[in-house]
C-alpha cells in the first residue's frame, strides 16, 4: 500500500480497523490496530513478499511510498455452519420460518 495515499494516510491517523471475510456460510471478523514496518524489518517483509508486478506502482523495493501493514489483533469472531452455503441456507429457513434454534456455531476470542 502506498504511505501516501489517502487510505495510507488515514490508517495512519486512525489505525483501529476491522477486517472481515466471508466464505461458504462462514464469516470471520478481526478487530485491531494497523502500523506500517520500518526499518530493517520493513526490508526484510519486502524482501519476502515482492513481486515484480509492483514495479508498476513503486519505484523499486526501495520506494519510501511502499508501505508493508501489520495488524496486531485485539479480538476475532467466527460464525460459521459446518456444510457451507446450503447448510447455511436451510438453518436460516429453521430459525425464521419454525422458530427453532440456530445451529450454527459463534464465538469471539479477545486476542
């Protein structure tokens, strides 16, 4: 991510964000703090992770634009339904349409 665009910028000034995926009748939530690498361990993450396709955004491994974030957790939640979307689907109709309790399995961990 560049360091100076506006969203480099604004996890700059307001690093608390929060990161979801969702896949198949799961969800993950990831609540925590972003900071960009500095220093020899900014190199060494730029190092492992470049690509030479990012020459068409950064002058070179050394642009001091090229910023590697790192997020340090606070809390994960997990909601999920063993058996993807269609188990997903038929424990929503249960719990709308008969009234019976989710089958689905939820927990948070403060990390």
């Amino acid at each position: 991510m560049g360091k100076n665009s506006e969203q480099g910028q604004w996890l700059q000034d307001t690093p608390k964000v929060n990161l979801a995926y969702a896949d198949n009748g799961s969800w993950l939530s990831v609540a925590g703090t972003v900071r960009f690498l500095e220093g020899e361990e900014r190199a060494a993450k730029i190092g492992q992770l470049w690509d030479d396709s990012m020459e068409a955004y950064f002058e070179g491994k050394d642009d001091p634009n090229l910023g590697v974030l790192v997020l340090e957790s606070d809390s994960a939640q997990f909601w999920g339904h063993t058996g993807g979307r269609v188990a997903a689907l038929i424990d929503l109709v249960r719990t709308r349409v008969m009234g019976e309790e989710s089958h689905g399995d939820s927990s948070t961990v403060e990390l």
